[in-house]
C-alpha cells in the first residue's frame, strides 16, 4: 500500500507544491520461495518557476538468498505521481502539469556532435547496427565506408572503404536485425548482402528484360530504388525497382526471388515504386510510388491492396520515405512535393496532419521517429550557396514544429534516430556524416571515440641500402672525357683508320682498277639496263627434253617407280583443242 500526504510545516501554492511518499514495505513471493523485501525510499515532488524535475521512485530490493546479493533498482513513478496529483488537484490543473513535464525538446541530443568525412558527394545511405557499435556510409562516390565507435579516436577514420557495386551510385544500405550482414542497394538491377567486413555473401539474380510479364522473371530488370530487411524474419529482405515491382528474397535462395508485388495506377497502369518498407510487426508492405499514391499490401496477399491513398502527394513527385511509428498505427511519409505527412493505419483516406514548406531536391530524403515516438524528425535541402540545411523536429501529437537545427551549408538526405545509444545521425549533401549526441542522455557510440586521444605517428630511423637503379651511370663506368680537343687531334693524327683521307668518286673514264660510274641521264640508265637485260626466250619443253636419252638410258626416279604397276608408259591422247592451241601463232601463246 503507498500512502500519500502533505508535509507538515508548509501550505500549497501555485508556485510550490511538496509531497511525501510515506515508506511502505512490500514483501512479494518468487519462485524458489525467496522472498523480496522492497523500501519505497521518498520522493519529492517539487515544481516552481514552471518547470517540474524528472520524477523517479528509487526501489531498494534485497534478495535473501545463499549469496546475500543485493540488487537495487530504479522504476519511473511519473504515472503514479500524475494519477494522485489529478485527484488532489484537478483536471485543469493537472493538464497544465502534464505540459510542464513533458518538454520534448529537452528529449533532443544535440548539445554534442561529431563529423565523419566520409567524401565529397552526397551521403545518400547511413547504417547503424542494432547495438550501435559499427556505422555504414553511402554515397554518390560509389564508396561504402565502415566506422567502428570504439575503434575509432579523434581523427574519426574509417577503418574500412570499398565499392561493392562499381560504378553505381548507393541508394540504401541496411543492417539486418541480427547486425551480421548488411544489405546494399544500388543504382544497378542487383541487389547485394555483405558481411559485417565488407566481403560478398550474396547478389541478386538479375530478371529477363524481354519478359513483359515482370511476374515471370526471376528478379528486377531496371534500377533498384530502395531496400530493408524483414523486422522479424532475419533471412528475408525487400526490395523495389524501376520495372514497376517491389520483390521479397530469401538470404539462402539467391536464384529466384520469393514474392513479387505490382504496384498499379487508378487506370491499372505500371506505376513505379521509390521506396518501400515493411511494418514494425512485419505483416504489411508499404511502397510509395511515382504517381503520388501510397499503397500497402498484407504480405501474405500479394495480388490486391489491403490499404492505398490516391492523392497522397502530388502525381510526378518522388515519394522519398516512410516510415512507421514503433507501435504500428501511424504512417509518416515524406514527399517530393516538399511535404511531410503523417497517416493513420486505421483510416487511410486522409493525412491526420501536414507540414508544408519542407523542400525536397532527393529522391532518398528520410523521415523517422523518436524512440519515444513523441516526435517527427526530417531533413530540409536547399541549392549550393543558399543557405543551410536544416533538421526539423516536429511534436507528433500536435504536429508542430518544436525544434529544428541547422546541419550544414548542404542538403540533410539521411536522418537516422537510434533508439539505444539516443544519437542522432545525418547525412548531408556534401559529403559529411554527422553524429549528435548528449553525453548525459546519450549511451556509447560517439561518446567512446571522442574520449580517446589522437595516435601519434612513430617516427623511426632505419639504414637501409640503397638500391643502383642505372649501374652504368656511376663515375667508373664511365669514359674519360678528354679536357683538350687539340691532344685529341693529335692522337687521331697517329691513327691510320682514322687519318686516311676516303677516296673522291671517278669522273671520266674508269682507272687505277676503278670503274666510272654510269651518267645522271635516262638514255645512260636505259643503255644499261638494255645491256643487264637477260630474258630467257628458250622453249622449256625443249629444255627438257634435253635430259630425255639420259633418263632412258639411267632411269634413278620416275621410271623404278611404275615398273610393276605400269611398265608401259601411257601418255595424255591430243584432244582437239590442244591442236587448236598449236596452230596458234608465237605470239598468241601463253609464256611460262
């Protein structure tokens, strides 16, 4: 039993208000018959000057047990506290202190931050494993960089980068729920899953691009646009494309994909897909499309809609984002219409609430909540040299704008809350990584590496030998260039190779053994060529036949051979053009 009383001394007021939690004792029965003996220590309840301090039950709860441990726990009495004010209070004046309590800007971790230069492009993917020790970067660049938290020091390096996709430019990266691969999706038709280190585990088979029927194929024939993994089923992941369809897989059958879904138009048209994402429980999937709508299907029934809005952003603008609340009853989506929207499951046919005037130049521009789900978080981009872009936080309940902070002189595109370590990550236009934190409401993450000091550089002498690139260019090897010209002519002087005078060419008739040379003129060249001249106008049968008494006589080659098989020689009978052909003249005769 908890009683509650005023304390003694002081009366109430508006400014100040005191209470006392009277200390009871609770004896509960555990399993094993240990008894618990729990002391309500007190708490004080204190608001002035309009601001109320976090309410907080402190429980002091001693096990008997045969090692005598003590465990001592904190439980949050806000509702207890809230419940007995509103009956000593009133309504109206409880709903002021509810207000008061709850400041959602004081819940935002932005009085630290940290920046990672992951390059010089756009920062279109961040990843956070699900305990907050490794992030993943993305970008235009076609590099992925890895970042360890505890690993890291001052200088903030990434101890990993590579390209898994070539050439393409990253659209989303992923971690699983287990936090042991991490699923890449890229400007190509072919998704990818790595491992915790960057290496290859798995790559989507590309589908048939002369297929109509994109139900037929086996997976995308177009660009990929978005990605996420299954919420619950660790081995199963989602992607959405270009071809008009949003597609499952299955981590262990990399072959063929699981299930296709078609999203369809108000004239049953192929509309194509920019991003998707599944609900918190997993049992619904949600694509938003070119044509403005948003449409969600039970993932068990892949033909029709279970819930679709029409108009839910203007048609032509890129859906960018959506996002589900942690308790699964709100859809928050972010449009290329430079607007933020806010839906609820239950009734799909109309936003609950808009925020307008959020420009949007990205096509992968995030939107998430709060761990709390109290609030809406979005980025801002805006054009080189005009201005900052901005982190805007909006109250979910009223949907205005509580808070907002001014990144950088680029885009914000990515935004990402992470519910354990309360760090906020942005990835912005220029190529830049921030991580927002608190050192007292924030856990791990950037808080390990800002700690540590930067390495410094050993500096270390060695002797070395150097290594002779060109021996022959060393002094020795080289010839003695001589200092005088005039002992060098004396020397080639007392040469007889190099001091003989060559001969001057003949003119004239030839002498001395020496043949003149023939004249510059054509009938000179022609006169000589006439006299080389040795053509052979011999007949070659006849030349022949000049070998014919010896080969009879001496037969060595031909004749040995047909002495068994044709002892009688057998000549080719004249036909009647051969005669023809000996009638001709001379000159009409063909030369050999």
């Amino acid at each position: 039993m908890i009683r509650w009383r005023r304390k003694k001394g002081k009366a109430p007021n508006q400014s100040s208000h005191q209470y006392t939690l009277r200390e009871t004792k609770l004896r509960l029965l555990l399993p094993e018959n240990r008894r618990v003996r729990a002391a309500v220590t007190v708490v004080q309840i204190q608001t002035q000057n309009q601001s109320l301090l976090d309410l907080r039950c402190l429980l002091n709860i001693q096990l008997r047990t045969t090692m005598s441990m003590c465990v001592c726990l904190a439980y949050q009495a806000t509702r207890l506290t809230v419940m007995k004010m509103m009956m000593m209070k009133g309504r109206h004046k409880m709903t002021t202190m509810m207000m008061m309590m709850y400041n959602p800007v004081k819940k935002i971790p932005d009085t630290h931050e940290i920046t990672l230069q992951h390059g010089t492009k756009t920062v279109s993917a961040l990843a956070l494993d699900p305990s907050g020790a490794r992030l993943v970067t993305g970008g235009y660049d076609y590099d992925v960089r890895f970042w360890d938290f505890a690993g890291m020091d001052q200088a903030l390096q990434a101890f990993r980068s590579l390209q898994p996709c070539e050439c393409h430019q990253i659209k989303s990266l992923q971690y699983s729920n287990t936090g042991d691969v991490i699923l890449v999706v890229s400007g190509n038709a072919q998704a990818k899953v790595l491992d915790r280190d960057g290496f290859n585990v798995m790559e989507c088979v590309k589908g048939d691009q002369y297929i109509v029927d994109m139900a037929k194929t086996k997976g995308h024939t177009a660009m990929l646009n978005s990605g996420c993994w299954h919420p619950k089923i660790k081995e199963e992941f989602m992607t959405c494309s270009n071809d008009g369809t949003v597609r499952t897989w299955d981590l262990s059958s990399e072959k063929k994909h699981k299930s296709v879904f078609k999203p369809r138009s108000f004239q049953g048209k192929k509309v194509i897909p920019t991003c998707c994402t599944y609900s918190r429980d997993g049992k619904l999937i949600a694509a938003g499309c070119q044509d403005g709508t948003i449409q969600i299907w039970d993932r068990n029934l892949s033909v029709h809609t279970k819930f679709h809005c029409r108009q839910a952003h203007i048609p032509g603008s890129d859906t960018s984002c959506l996002s589900f609340s942690y308790d699964g009853m709100t859809l928050a989506s972010r449009g290329g219409d430079d607007t933020l929207k806010m839906w609820d499951i239950r009734n799909f046919r109309n936003p609950v609430n808009v925020a307008t005037g959020l420009t949007n130049y990205f096509t992968m521009t995030d939107c998430c909540f709060s761990p709390d789900d109290k609030l809406l978080v979005t980025g801002t981009s805006v054009k080189k040299d005009e201005g900052n872009g901005k982190l805007v936080f909006f109250e979910r309940a009223s949907f205005q704008k509580v808070y907002e902070i001014e990144v950088t002189n680029a885009s914000v595109v990515r935004c990402l809350w992470h519910p354990k370590l309360n760090q906020i990550m942005v990835g912005t236009g220029n190529g830049l990584s921030k991580v927002y934190y608190d050192p007292v409401k924030s856990h791990r993450g950037a808080k390990l590496c800002v700690v540590k000091s930067q390495r410094k550089e050993r500096q270390a002498e060695t002797l070395t030998q150097d290594y002779i690139i060109t021996p022959h260019a060393l002094p020795m090897f080289r010839e003695a260039r001589q200092r005088s010209t005039r002992k060098q002519l004396e020397k080639d002087r007392l040469d007889p190779k190099k001091s003989h005078k060559p001969e001057p060419p003949v003119s004239g008739p030839g002498r001395g053994g020496r043949v003149a040379a023939h004249g510059g003129t054509l009938s000179s060249f022609i006169v000589k060529n006439i006299a080389l001249d040795k053509t052979d106008d011999s007949n070659p049968r006849q030349a022949i036949l000049r070998h014919a008494k010896e080969a009879s006589e001496n037969p060595y080659w031909v004749a040995p051979a047909y002495t068994q098989t044709q002892p009688e020689p057998v000549f080719a009978e004249e036909s009647e053009e051969d005669e023809e052909a000996d009638k001709e003249p001379e000159w009409k005769k063909r030369k050999i």
